[in-house]
C-alpha cells in the first residue's frame, strides 16, 4: 500500500496517510478535522544499494527532518 501526503486547506497541517488504493477519497485532516485535503506530489529518495544515506539534521538518516 503507498503512502500518500497530504496538505489540508484549512490549517495546512501536512500529513502523510497510508491508503489502499489510489482512487480513494482523500482523509480528513488529522490536526482539525477539516475535509478539504489536497494531495502533494511527494518527492523519494534513491540510493545505492550498498551505500548508507547522510545522516539529517538530527543526526538519524530515517528521520523525517531529512525531507526538508
């Protein structure tokens, strides 16, 4: 199943959501509740198999402050 992000229009809290299918109806905002969501065009990272990502600013290479 993709994982898909969202920005919802009333208080632009960014999210992300695991749907099961591509057609189905975006989710309601988790921070207001709000029903108006657009869908983000999410960018991914590619890496080579043997190689290890740089770390983010935290210090984790898994964490998500590395999306900038």
């Amino acid at each position: 199943m993709p994982i898909y992000e969202y920005r919802c229009a009333s208080c632009a809290e960014r999210f992300e959501m695991l749907m099961s299918r591509f057609d189905e109806p975006p989710p309601c905002c988790p921070k207001c509740g709000g029903a108006r969501v657009e869908k983000l065009h999410s960018a991914f990272a590619v890496t080579r198999p043997h190689e290890a990502a740089p770390p983010g600013p935290c210090g984790s290479p898994e964490c998500a402050c590395r999306r900038g």
